[in-house]
C-alpha cells in the first residue's frame, strides 16, 4: 500500500483510514525510537536519570517509571515538556555554562548567608518562598538567577537573615556555703 494513498482512495478500496493511520503510528512507536527524548533531555542540567523517571511517572500518572511502558501520547506530553524546560532554562542556544555560572554564584551566596548549600531541600524550601524566587532552585532560568543573586546581594548588604530566636528561661548560679 502507498502511504502518500488519500483518504478518498483509501475509502473506495475499503481501507479504514482511521485504522490505517494508527497502524503507522503503532507500527512506529514499536521501533521504540526514543532519539528525540533523549536529544532533549542531553540538553538539561542535573541527574538525568532523576528527570527522566520523574517525567514519565508524571505523565502516566504513576503508573510505569519506564520509557517502554508508555503510549505514544504520553511520549508526545513527555517531548513537549522536555522542549519547554529546555527552552524556558536557555539552553536551546548552548548558555549551559551561562546558567552554571549564575546557579553557582547564586550558591555561594547562599552560603554565605548561612543556607546549607549540601542540602537541596533547603535550598529549594529557601528559593520557595515568593519574597525570594517562588520557584524550585532547578527551574530557575538565567534571568531568574541574575534576579535572584541580587536579592541575595541586598539581603547580604543588610545584615544578612535574622534568625528569631525565643530567650529561654535564665538562670543565676548561686553557690551553696
């Protein structure tokens, strides 16, 4: 059978084009071609295996954490939100080393506020908070980070984070004689 065979033709020789269609799609995803997903997920910083599995729980609803078990729409959702967190990070242009730049001064910065910088749930938990970032630490693009450095900067400048502390119950010693 042509594949270039339009739906009229298809009709008059009693081919379900609806079918048809689906058994190219089938026929394709058997191939288990996953080159676009991994050409996009090459492209983002991090633990790629810890995206990778995040993405595709995600997008089954929890159902599989592997690329193998999934559908061809799942697949398409998964490509799409890859496109979109790599362009949204900048690096469809090649800045990955712009953003690791500005991630690591933004780091150390942090540190010197006293964030624990080894422990990425502070890190985030700080980034978090809509006075800092309003977002998770990885999803901050360039622009972000360069904002985000300054509030650090300001921050720095005035004395850094109070911490407020209860005074507990005070007591004298006295000595016994």
């Amino acid at each position: 059978m042509n594949a270039d065979m339009s739906i009229e033709e298809m009709k008059s020789r009693g081919i379900n084009p609806v079918a048809r269609q689906l058994q190219s799609v089938v026929s394709v995803w058997k191939d288990g071609n996953y080159s676009k997903f991994y050409a996009l997920l090459r492209k983002l910083p991090g633990d790629k295996e810890d995206i990778k599995r995040q993405l595709v729980l995600q997008y089954t609803s929890y159902r599989t954490d592997s690329l193998k078990e999934i559908t061809y729409g799942e697949y398409k959702s998964i490509c799409n939100r890859l496109q979109e967190m790599v362009t949204n990070t900048g690096l469809c242009n090649g800045n990955i080393y712009e953003l690791r730049r500005h991630r690591s001064t933004c780091l150390l910065l942090m540190q010197k506020l006293g964030i624990d910088t080894t422990d990425w749930t502070r890190i985030n938990a700080f980034c978090q908070d809509g006075r800092i970032a309003g977002k998770v630490f990885r999803d901050l693009n360039i622009e972000d980070l360069e904002i985000l450095a300054k509030k650090l900067r300001s921050i720095e400048r005035k004395g850094g984070i109070r911490t407020f502390e209860e005074p507990g119950p005070t007591a004298a010693v006295v000595p016994i004689r």
